[in-house]
C-alpha cells in the first residue's frame, strides 16, 4: 500500500472536500520530510483522534537563516512516503513552492511576544517563516486539528497564538518529544553528530531533567540555571544559545517557580545545534 501524493492546493482541496460530505474528522500533521519516529508519533497520535489524517511535507525556504542552510536540507520523499504508508496515512500533501508561495505573496505573519527571545532571539525571521506557511497550510487543508511536538515548544506556542489571533477554527494538539534510549530527543540533527558527539549529546536533556528536578525541590532559579550552564559546558557542549525558565502557558519569563514552567535550552555541540526542553512544577 501507498500512501497518495498531491501536489496542489487544487487536488487537495476536492479531496478534503469529499472528506468533508463523508462528515469525516480531518486532521493535518506539517513537516519538513526526513521523517523520524517523532514526526510518526504524531502521525499515530492523528490517527486515533481523526478519520483522515494529510501529513504535510514543503522545505519552507521562507523559515531557514541561511541559503546555504536550505541547500543542505535533506529531500527524502520517497524514504518519507515509504514511512507513512504501513501507518495508514491518508495523504502526503507535499505541495510545489508555487502553492505556497505563488508569484507576487506579499504577506507575512509576525507573532509578537512569543516568538522572541529563545530561538527566535538567533534565529531572526524563523518564527514568521514558520506562521506564515503554517497558517497557510492550516486554510489550504482546512483541517479540524493539526499536531506539533513539544520538542519544538517555542513554535508550538507561536503556532497556537497565531491560529487564535486569526480565528482558524483548527485545534493545535501537542504531543511530547519522543527521545533515545539514552535521553537524546529525536531531531533530523541529529545525524549530523559525529560518534563521540553524539556519546555527549544526551547531557543536555540529562541536565535539564535534573535543573528541574532541582526546582521542584524549592531550589532558587538563577543558581539552578547556572549550575546546568555550567553542566552542559563541562559535558562537552560549546555555545549555550539559552538556557532559561518560561511560563507554559505564554513563555514569560519567571524568576519562580510559581506556575507551570518550562526549561528551554539550545546549545552547540561541534557544528551541530541542538535544542530541548523539559516541564518544571513545583512538586
Ligand atoms: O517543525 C517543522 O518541521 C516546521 O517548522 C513546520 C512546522 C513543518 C513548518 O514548516
């Protein structure tokens, strides 16, 4: 069994239409391709919740810092298809740049308050990049609900404000980060770890696991937060990006622990960026 491809806002549209007079639930899953067992868990996790599940796969060039950066990106469709059949995916929606991103597009979508500091404090533009194709894959699919990882938490949250703030009547279902035996979270990055760095490379989540261990058993953040950035440097890691404590709910930043918090961290490890994050609650 294959899983079917198609290519424009068109089919995709008589498609999910059909759906639509059958009353089925629709749900859509937006990726980058290189599909790993993170992007298939939330592939599972859409099937049990919708009849029809689109997975979306566009290499969103409006999202990458650097040219160079988008030229390396790995295309891997045939490997990704591959993947989503035996699951019972309904359709790969892997669309040509023109339906996206038709001549003359004039539009971008700025999420404030979430969307800075973190990733998008080093990543200048990601985080519009990643609304403005998300919002447009959300209205071409017309999907009841769309799934993210939390390993990404700082696009999960850019992601539900957008769809909140433009009224898109889908719901944004988080799903957790899917990790190694050892810790590691799953990334498409990760490959690029040679073997010894890839030995130091589950310090990181083994290190914000503890901080927030810490932190549930009253320790005071700052001191918290610099004994794992000195961890994570003496483990291996080069430059730490960030490492701080964030409300859940808004990514505030909080100097207690007096809500639902997240740590989120994103550090060097040779040429390659890794980023993580871990639930903090007092106990
Ligand atoms: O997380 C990703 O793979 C991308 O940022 C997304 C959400 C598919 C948008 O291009």
């Amino acid at each position: 069994m294959s899983v079917p491809i198609v290519r424009s806002v068109a089919q995709l549209r008589e498609i999910v239409a059909a759906w639509r007079r059958e009353g089925a639930r629709i749900a859509v899953v937006p990726t980058m391709g290189v599909l790993h067992e993170g992007h298939l868990s939330l592939v599972r996790a859409a099937l049990e919740k919708a009849d029809r599940v689109i997975v979306t796969l566009f290499v969103n060039p409006k999202q990458f810092n650097s040219q160079a950066d988008l030229a390396a990106y790995p295309r891997t469709e045939d490997e990704d298809a591959a993947k989503l059949a035996p699951l019972g995916a309904h359709l790969l929606y892997a669309p040509d740049g023109i339906e996206i991103y038709p001549e003359g597009f004039a539009t971008t979508i700025t999420v404030n308050g979430v969307s800075e500091g973190l990733c998008g404090a080093f990543r200048p533009g990601h985080f519009e990049g990643v609304a403005t194709v998300v919002a447009k894959l959300f209205l071409q699919t017309g999907a009841d609900l769309a799934f993210f990882g939390e390993k990404d938490f700082q696009q999960l949250q850019v992601v539900r404000r957008m769809a909140r703030d433009l009224d898109i009547p889908i719901n944004i279902v988080p799903c957790p980060t899917v990790r190694e035996p050892d810790g590691l979270a799953l990334s498409s990055r990760n490959v690029r770890l040679s073997p010894s760095e890839r030995q130091v490379a589950p310090r990181l989540a083994a290190i914000l696991f503890e901080a927030a261990a810490r932190l549930t058993g009253g320790a005071p953040v700052e001191a918290a937060l610099d004994e794992a950035r000195s961890a994570i440097a003496a483990a291996g890691y080069g430059r730490i990006e960030y490492l701080e404590l964030r409300a859940e709910e808004d990514l505030a930043p909080m100097q207690a622990l007096d809500r639902p918090g997240r740590l989120l961290a994103a550090a060097w490890l040779g040429d390659t960026r890794l980023i993580d994050n871990v639930e903090s609650r007092l106990g």
